[in-house]
C-alpha cells in the first residue's frame, strides 16, 4: 500500500483495505506487514568498500546509516 499512498490519501488498514478490495471484485492475492517480526535491525546505504590496509581477506566498508 505504500505506493499507492503516494497518489491517494487512504485512512483505512491494510487488512480491511484488503477486504474492500475483494468486496469490489477486484483480485487481492495477500498482503503482509513489512518488518513487524524483524526487531533491532538498521539499514544502510554502502557508499564504498576499499581493501583493508593490513588484510588480504577483508575490506573496510563506509556505509551511510542515515
């Protein structure tokens, strides 16, 4: 639904949009919460991986946790 927020404002949840959805006869084939089991986790953006100056087995990563 998140793209869809983009064009329309929408004040209903997920899974009653959903029912709305199948009610209007249009095909709903599942929809999920995204990231409401992942707990503690950070995302970034790697913004370069150089070799590490004192290992050929490892590199030194800049990442841009926001």
């Amino acid at each position: 639904m998140k793209w869809l927020s983009d064009f329309v404002k929408l004040k209903v949840e997920p899974r009653e949009f959903s029912e709305r959805m199948s009610l209007s006869g249009s095909k709903v084939e599942g929809w999920e919460i995204e990231g409401e089991e992942i707990k503690n986790v950070v995302i970034g953006k790697i913004l370069s991986i150089d070799p590490h100056p004192d290992a050929d087995k490892l590199v030194v990563c800049q990442v841009d946790v926001g």
